[in-house]
C-alpha cells in the first residue's frame, strides 16, 4: 500500500465529510490504512471526561504561572504588544478587511457585465489576508493557558471518541489518554478532522 502524506489524508477527509452516507446515528465511519474507523458524537460521559481534563489542565498551568512561561491570554497579548505584536490591531484590520469583502461581494452582485476579474481577483487578495492574519494570530496565541487547556479538550474527545472495528465488534482506539498522545501515526490528525465535522 502506498503511504500517503497527511496533507493527501486530510484532502481525503475534506471531500469524505460532504458524503452524507458516511455519517450514521451521529458517527462518522471512515476507512484507514485498510482498516475501518468510526468518530461518534460525544456522550455526557465524555464530555463529562473532557470537562474534567480541560479544567485539571488550566489548574496546573496556572499554578506553574508566568514564572514557568504559562500565561492567560489577556497577559499574553500585553506580553506580545511589548514585542510589537499588536493582536488587538490584528482583530481590527480583519474586521476592516471583512468590510471590504463585503462591500466588494455586494459590487460584484450589482454587476451586470462580465467584467469582474479584477473583483474576484481582488476578493481572493483580502481573503487570503485575513487567513494570514488569522493564522499569525493563532501562532501567536495558541501558547495562552486558555488555548492549551481546550486543545486538552478536544483531544480528549478524540480520544474517547474513536473506535476501530474488529471483526463485527467496535473498539476503543486508545485505551487511556496518554496511549492516544503517544501515537505517532497520522491516525490522531484524520480522526480529529471527522469529529470537527461531526461537532461543528
């Protein structure tokens, strides 16, 4: 079999989730390295689980604080701004380039001729600038407490949620949390895909 890269694997999974037949009583069932997966909705339990992960996480990175390098988003954005690295600036330009797209969508509905090449061009300017600043905003934010406390989270879903199938049965992928952060197969990244697609 032909080893894909995850950038192949994940391209895969962007047209599998347009595929309502996929998706049944709220699970999401894919195949995988010639075995097949499923991603079910979480239950209370597992949010519960996830909850109780999310909350231990932000507790402990608290505690160890500034002093360690952990710190609050709000602290960590005054932080950034010392290092001129204005987030709050960032948030304005996306709004002021979401105006744009705006007004500029509203044009190109307006049009009756042919002529909006330039338009569409420029559209796709303004987006692909507010993808960048989005993206160096969450470079820049994703060490924050908050934002590693819900990555904690999320993965816990991932965890709790993925199940392969062994002959008629359907089995936990990973038996604990630390077994799923230890696997270094490209498992974790497709079965966090489903579930965003499940949950969003």
């Amino acid at each position: 079999m032909e080893d894909k890269t995850l950038t192949e694997i994940l391209e895969e999974v962007k047209n599998n989730t347009q595929n309502p037949e996929l998706v049944r009583d709220n699970k999401f069932y894919f195949d995988y390295e010639d075995r097949w997966y499923r991603v079910n909705m979480p239950n209370q339990k597992q949010l519960a689980e996830a909850n109780l992960l999310r909350n231990k996480i932000r507790i402990q990175l608290a505690q160890k604080g500034k002093k360690e390098g952990f710190y609050f988003k709000e602290d960590l954005i005054k932080l950034l701004k010392d290092e001129n690295i204005d987030i709050n600036s960032m948030d304005e330009e996306v709004k002021i380039l979401r105006k744009e797209y705006v007004q500029l969508a509203i044009t190109v509905a307006k049009k009756k001729d042919n002529k909006i090449e330039d338009l569409e061009k420029r559209g796709k300017e303004i987006d692909d600038k507010i993808r960048d600043i989005l993206n160096k905003k969450a470079e820049h934010l994703t060490p924050a407490i908050e934002y590693q406390a819900e990555d904690s989270w999320y993965k816990s879903l991932i965890a709790n949620c993925t199940e392969k199938q062994i002959e008629e049965k359907w089995e936990r992928v990973w038996k604990n949390f630390n077994e799923f952060q230890e696997d270094n197969s490209n498992l974790p990244y497709v079965a966090e895909a489903y579930l965003g697609s499940l949950i969003n």
